[in-house]
C-alpha cells in the first residue's frame, strides 16, 4: 500500500479547442461542482474560454490572453444546470470538479 490519500476526489474532464457548450459530465445537473479549470493558450488570437451554468455564460479567457498554461479557481456549484465549456481555436480546458454522471 502507497500510503497516498485521495482526500478530495474530484474527476477531471477534458475540453479541446474550437469546442461549443461541452457538457462536463455525463449529462449535468443543478448542484455539478467545478473546482479549477486548466487553460493551455496556444494561439492567443483565439484562446477564448467560456464557462457557462447550464445557459447563463461566464467568460473566463479573453482572445488576446498570451500563450502559456493557466490555473483558473472556480469553487462554484452549478446554480441552474450543466456546467458547459466553450473553448476557442487556441485554447483547451481541463476541468476538474464533480460532475453528474
């Protein structure tokens, strides 16, 4: 036995780029918690990212954001619905949290 604890046991999705309104989980619902989203900018241009609550839109990246690798803190539980992603051409997300599967 490792000995390593799992004390938050969030799940991970990944978003990739030039994506539309990806759901995070299986389905979402009301209560989904995102904790952090990971942004990889690779074409500032177009690095737009979009968190949205079921339909009510979030920006998070602006299209201009320089490249590189950012950890964006969230700690939100969903207020109407699925949490939803939309990313730009130059932009992935990995999204970290509890979502409804």
């Amino acid at each position: 036995m490792s000995g390593v604890q799992y004390p938050y046991e969030y799940a991970y999705e990944t978003v990739a780029a030039s994506q539309t309104a990806q759901v995070l989980g299986t389905a979402g619902a009301v209560g989904d918690y995102i904790h952090r989203l990971i942004i990889t900018v690779g074409t500032s241009a177009t690095s737009t990212v979009t968190l949205l609550d079921n339909s009510t839109s979030i920006p998070i990246m602006a299209a201009t954001t320089a490249i590189g690798v950012y950890s964006i803190e969230i700690n939100a539980r969903s207020a109407s619905g699925a949490w939803k992603v939309t990313t730009g051409a130059g932009a992935t997300v990995m999204a970290i949290g509890k979502f409804s599967v």
